[in-house]
C-alpha cells in the first residue's frame, strides 16, 4: 500500500485553513491579480502545443503540426517526447501502442500529455508511470494506465498561490489494488475528470487545496476517494468537491480526515463497505446523493459515518449538512450492528429532507457530544423484520438538539431534553 509522503515543507504558522480558503478561493480577474501582484507567470492560458510546430526532431518522437508525436515505445521513448517538449507542448501517444513504463519523470514545463487509445503498463510495483516535482501543470488526457505500477504523483511542498497544476481527463486507471491511481502532495485546484478506475485504489490527496473529482466512475476500488489530513494537520488539507460520481462495490467511498470543506453532490455511492467516512471534518454537504452499504467481513460499517478522534490532527468534526438525500441500509448477516448514519464527537450537523431506509437497529446513532443536531423532514424506516429498531438513539445530553416534522418508523430512544415536534 502507498502511504502518504510527508511535505517537503510545513505549511504557514498562524493560517487558519478557513482564512486560507477565504482568502485564495477567487477566480477569474482575481486569479490574474494574484499572478499579476507575485511575478507569478506560471501556467498561463496560452493554448497548448502552439510551440512546439517548428523543433528540430528529437530522439523518440516526430514532429506534427502542434504536437511530439512519441517514436517506439517504452519508458525512453515518451521519456525522450517529454524532454524535448517546449513549455505548454504537446506529446501525443499513437492510438494502438502499448509503452512498458517504469516512471517518467515531468520536467519544470506545463505539458500535455495526450494518450488516446494508448496503453501505458506500469511494470515496477510501488513506482507511478507519471511523476511531478515541479509546480507546473500536467493535463493527462485519454488512454489507459495498467500494469503492476501506480498511475501519476505529484509531490510537491504545499503553496499559497493560485496555480491550478493538475487535470486528469478521460483517462482509464485499472492497476493492481495495492496501487494507487492518483495521489496528489502539495497540489492545488487539480480537476479530475471522465475517468474510470477499475479495482484500484482511485485518487489520495493530502495537502492540496481545492480538488475537483467530477463525472467519473469508480468500480470495486478498495478506496474511491481520500482526502488525507492524518498526520499534516495542515492549512492546505482543505477543499474536495466531488459531484456527478459512481462509486460501486468499493471498501471505501469517500473518506476525509483532518480536513477543512468536503462537498458530495448527485452521487451514487452504493454496495460499498464504508460508503462515506468523514474524521475531524470541519464544513461538509451531502446533497442530492444515494449512499448504500453492505456485509463487509470487517464490518458491517454504518453508511454514513461523521466522527471525531482526538488522536488526528484538526478539531472535532463540525458544520456537516446532509440533505435532499437517500441513506440505504443493506446490511443482513448482522442486522444488531446495522446502522444508517452515525455521529460521533459531531457537532453542529443536520440531517434534512432525506431518507434513511432499511436499517435493521438503528437508523441514527449518536454519541458524544454532539451539540447542536438537527434532524427535520427526514423519513427513518428500517427494514423488514428488524428486531427493536430505534430511530434515534441519542447521547443523553441533548438540549440543543432540534428532532422536528420527520416520519419515523420506530421509537426515539435515550433523548432526553430535545426539541421534539411535529413527528409522525
């Protein structure tokens, strides 16, 4: 397995991570006035591959209009492509080839690398086809990447600067599953994609600020997602938004640790162990989402899990909304420890609009201290002959708590001084 590398370079003292959103999430005229102000030229918006028509031609690739196209296969040849690319260049894989790569190294230019129809099989476990240690940007588009291998890393120090250095697009990643896709150090405002990742593990990023995971599909990975705060706890550990993804059969869906924003938005996360975990999250929506567990030999494991461990950087999980969503039990073998959603040390969440179907114990299980929870308009419903099923099962210290105009299928338990009102 792939652990994390730690940063190159502690982040900033005194920065809050809020602040640090706050004050670098800005875009268009803003971003310029960010490059403008700092000297900063990197990654500009000229189109790629305009400089890289009149080059003489270089070992391992021919020269088109715009592009490199890479000559022979293998590591040397797009090795080769890469490093004679001018800066924002093009380096084009031929449809049909297939490239054994141990690891391509990216040099200090923006590069696209375009691979459609292309296979590039990774032949040396724990080494990724694509690495990255400059803070330039690498648009990686179409192809295959297979193999024994990793996919693409970055390992950067992480920056306040705006720089946008990372898009993986249409790609397919269907390495071993100890490997890893994507993982992502010290990156900022990476976009991901169309991409497929067939039984890997999908994209880890820690320290970067702003990833975009959209549009793509993720099948029996043993993670999907993870945003990994567990041992920075980091200002840049901060902003992941995944929207319009399939996740199935995977161990985890989504997890985030130590981490500041995480936004879900019209996802399918379903049959998966351990569909959405969140630890030590500070601000989070789920919206418009259908999360599903099942019988995990570890397990089983709630669908939604909102928890606190004092032994991980950040401060207990807090500000996480769900909503307009459908929570799906689909535990069977041990229906005691079926549960829909558990919080634990969470405060301040709500829970609105949704449904929480077919769990067999409990539909939400709070413990801790979690002040400040709101559960209104939901439907709570186990499933078919479920034993003593509960509702809510609260922590006993609840008077912040708002339980309001919700349906539900079974007792609320061990709630003792909340707001209750207006429930069927």
């Amino acid at each position: 397995m792939n652990d994390p590398v730690p940063p190159a370079a502690p982040a900033p003292r005194g920065m809050t991570r809020r602040a640090l959103i706050a004050g670098l999430a800005v875009g268009g005229a803003g971003a310029a006035a960010v490059f403008s102000a700092t000297g900063d030229s990197r990654h500009s918006s000229s189109l790629p591959g305009t400089c890289a028509a009149r080059i003489a031609t270089p070992v391992g690739a021919v020269p088109s209009d715009t592009d490199l196209i890479v000559r022979g296969t293998g590591t040397a040849a797009i090795q080769s492509a890469i490093d004679a690319a001018p800066d924002r260049g093009v380096v084009r894989l031929s449809s049909g080839t297939v490239h054994d790569v141990t690891t391509v190294e990216l040099r200090d230019k923006d590069v696209v690398v375009a691979m459609q129809g292309a296979t590039i099989n990774t032949t040396v476990r724990d080494s990724y086809a694509f690495v990255q240690q400059h803070r330039r940007r690498l648009t990686i588009m179409g192809g295959t990447i297979t193999g024994h291998g990793s996919g693409v890393r970055y390992s950067l120090s992480p920056d306040q600067h705006q720089s946008y250095d990372f898009v993986a697009d249409s790609v397919t990643f269907s390495v071993e599953p100890t490997q890893t896709a994507i993982r992502l150090t010290g990156v900022r405002e990476a976009t991901i994609s169309l991409c497929f990742f067939d039984s890997c593990i999908g994209v880890v990023i820690n320290e970067s600020v702003n990833t975009h995971v959209t549009t793509c599909q993720f099948r029996n990975c043993p993670t999907a997602v993870f945003g990994d705060g567990r041992s920075t706890g980091s200002a840049f550990d901060a902003g992941l938004m995944i929207s319009n993804a399939t996740m199935l059969g995977c161990g985890y869906g989504v997890r985030v640790a130590g981490w500041d924003w995480v936004t879900i938005i019209n996802s399918m996360i379903d049959y998966c162990d351990r569909p959405v975990e969140l630890t030590n999250v500070d601000g989070a929506s789920i919206t418009s989402s259908y999360l599903s567990n099942r019988d995990a030999a570890a397990g089983p494991f709630p669908v939604l899990q909102i928890l606190s461990d004092e032994k991980l950087p950040g401060g207990p999980s807090q500000h996480i909304k769900i909503s307009q969503s459908h929570i799906v039990g689909h535990v069977k073998q041990t229906p005691e420890k079926s549960i829909g959603v558990r919080l634990h040390d969470a405060s301040w969440c709500s829970l609105t609009d949704s449904t929480i179907h077919f769990w067999r114990q409990y539909g939400v299980f709070a413990t801790g201290a979690c002040e400040g929870l709101r559960l209104h308009g939901n439907t709570i419903q186990p499933g078919p002959n479920a034993q003593d099923p509960v509702a809510l099962e609260g922590a006993g210290d609840d008077a912040t708590w708002i339980i309001s105009e919700n349906v539900l299928g079974a007792p609320v338990r061990n709630v003792l001084t909340a707001l209750l009102r207006d429930n069927v």
